[in-house]
C-alpha cells in the first residue's frame, strides 16, 4: 500500500514532539510541495488553474506567497536537518523547493492569453490546502480530543486523494451541483421573494440561511443514512476510523454532487447572491471543524451549535450514536425530528462503520456503490 510505502519512507522511530525535527521537516515537504505546484500553475496556467479563480487573483500577491513558501520550505528544511537524524523529510523539501526554483520560481511570466475552456483545479486544490491547514492543523495539533492520533493517522493518504478529487474537477463539479439550482430558480424563482429576504438585517438574511440549508441538508442527509442505495455512497464518508479536519473530505463524489445541490436549490429560491457567497463559505469552516480532533469546548454554546464533539458522535460506530446527529449546524434540529444523542462531557471511544466493511482506497471506494456485492 502506498500509503505505507511513504510512512515508512518519511518516518521513524524518534518522537516527533516540538523541537524534534520532524514537525519542521514536515513542513518543509508540505511547503515544498506546495511551491512546485504553483510554479507549474505558472507555467502552464491555461491548464492547471480555475476559470473562476482567476478573475480574483492579485498575481503581486500570489508571487509574494510562492516566494515565502520556498522560503519556508528551505528555512524547515535546514531546520529539520540539523535537529533530526534522518533527513529524508527535510531533503524532499529542499529538492521541491530547488525544482520550484530552478523551473523559474515566483517569477515565471504569464506570456500566453488566458482563454475560458477546460481546466484542472490545481491552484484551488494548492491554496485550499494551504489555508485548511494553516486554520485546522495548528488546533488539532495544540488542543486534540485524541493525543494519540498522529496527523499521519491510518488512511490520512486516501482523505488527501479525497481532498484532490473535489478540488482538481471544480469546474465540473460545480457546473453539475449548480445545474439544478440555476434551473429551478429560473423556473420557480419570484424576484419578490429574494428582494423582500434582501430588506431584513443582514444577520437574520445569515441566520435564516444556515437554518434553511440545514434543514435541508437534514434531510437529504438522513435519505443517505436511511435508503439502502444511497447509504452505499455516504457508508464511505462513515468508513473513516478517526477523525480530524481531512477525513471530513472523504465523501463519494455523486453524494457530494447531490447534497451541495440540493441544498442550493432552497437557497437559491430564498436568497439573494450575497448571502449564499457568505453561507457557502460559512459551511466549508464550519463542517470542516466539527471533524476536527479538536478537544476544547463551549459549555452554554454547545446546544445552540454544534461543534467537534457533536458531529463526532454522528461518526461512531458505537450502536448508541447510529443513526443520531445528522444536522451539521444546529443541534436543536435534531432534537425537533428526534434523532439527538449527545452524552455529557463524552467522547466516543471508536469509530468508522459497525460490523460493515468497504474496501479501502479511492478508486475502489468511488466504483464501490454502483458493484453488487452479497452481504458477507
Ligand atoms: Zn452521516
Ligand atoms: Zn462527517
């Protein structure tokens, strides 16, 4: 597996505590990593960045970072190899950031015309990840639910291939997951309506939102948990053995493709742009941190809105929290339709799907739903 062909590349035996070594080396790999990619989204941009994207970006900007991360990809490397006795972490840094150098670092000019057409999403793929882990990994890292649960956790590879497949096919993922939305509110769509939404207090324009599309996301969620066909597709965002702010990207494409559309649909009927912008980005933070392995908690918050420990309980394989916890924003939600479970002070002691078993890895995962295999 190759997953295990690279912890055994990359890892060792020494601990892995501040001032080890290794967090610094694993840095330097990720920012490595990341600079290599973006020179290559330099070169060839036509290909490998988004349409959509380009409109916003502020190539000053976007140069300054590339040259900071190859500065921080080297700056860990030498930092890695000096405290830690094997280097092969920090050498992979400095080689990336070496290429992203050599093939012409921030500098690479954009000669060729940009035209709209088909692209992969690697500059989305690149500064999302980026920007989920400079927000999630510091937490889990300082404040875990789980100490024990290193960050290279089993199937951490198979949720970044994840994380790769919603984000390399953006245009037509969000072409599909907007196609049905577009068209019913042209249909069915009453300017009144969104103009009159448009009027009330900003505030409520956001609360409302997050509860309509919570409310939808309610039920579409409990078909996937309660439709025997639908569960073959979110069995796999349940087959994760632990959690944290990655594993919330393990989820079949088509389930995907058709929750995000389905909750758009209400939204695009009830309100103005602005405000699905801002939900949007809104649900992206918040469904990704309640994966977290993030231990703190807000006491008097916790009933209002549901943080880590919450959505944890949803992904137990513990027979108490099957089948509960399916909102993702409020918990009183589920208290209302009756399918709440949320002990005191608890965290659940395992996790991943109970006595079900899927197979392991992307590709399998992703043809997995539509093959018919007789329950063992
Ligand atoms: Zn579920
Ligand atoms: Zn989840």
């Amino acid at each position: 597996m190759l997953e295990q062909k690279i912890n055994e590349i990359f890892g060792d035996k020494d601990h892995t505590g501040f001032g080890t070594g290794w967090w610094s080396g694993v840095l330097s790999a990720f920012f490595g990593l990341l600079a290599f990619g973006a020179v290559l989204c330099l070169h060839f941009p036509q290909l490998l960045t988004s349409p959509a994207l380009r409109p916003y970006y502020s190539m000053y900007l976007i140069r300054l970072l590339i040259q900071v991360v190859i500065v921080a990809a080297i700056i860990f490397g030498v930092v890695s190899a000096m405290l830690r006795r094997k280097k092969v972490l920090a050498l992979t840094g400095m080689m990336f950031a070496l290429g992203a150098t050599l093939l012409g670092g921030a500098s690479v000019p954009i000669n060729e015309p940009i035209n709209e057409g088909p692209a992969i999403g690697l500059d989305w793929f690149l500064l999302d990840m980026l920007l989920m882990t400079l927000i999630f990994s510091p937490i889990e890292v300082l404040w875990p639910a789980y100490p024990e649960q290193s960050v290279f956790r089993f199937e951490w590879l198979t949720d970044i291939v994840y994380f790769l497949s919603t984000h390399l096919p953006i245009q037509l993922t969000s072409f599909l997951i907007l196609l049905p939305a577009t068209q019913l509110s042209a249909i069915l769509g009453i300017p009144a309506v969104i103009n009159a939404m448009g009027r009330l207090p900003w505030l409520v324009q956001f609360f409302l939102a997050i509860l309509v599309a919570d409310l939808a996301e309610y039920f579409i969620h409990r078909a996937f948990h309660k439709v025997p066909f639908m569960w073959r597709f979110h069995s796999i965002h349940h087959s994760s053995k632990a959690l944290d702010w990655i594993a919330g990207s393990r989820a079949h494409i088509v389930e995907d493709v058709v929750v995000r559309g389905f909750i758009l649909i209400p939204m695009m009927l009830v309100f103005p742009r602005n405000i699905n912008v801002a939900y949007l980005l809104f649900v992206t933070l918040h469904a990704t941190w309640t994966h977290c392995n993030f231990g703190p908690t807000i006491k008097w918050l916790e009933p209002f809105l549901i943080l880590p420990r919450y959505h944890h309980w949803h992904h137990t394989s513990q027979t108490e929290g099957i089948d509960k916890n399916f909102a993702i924003h409020f918990p009183w939600i589920d208290r209302i339709f009756g399918t709440y479970y949320f002990p005191e002070d608890k965290w659940p002691d395992a996790y991943g799907l109970a006595g079900e078993k899927i197979p392991a890895g992307f590709w399998r995962q992703t043809f997995y739903p539509f093959t018919r295999t007789k329950a063992a």
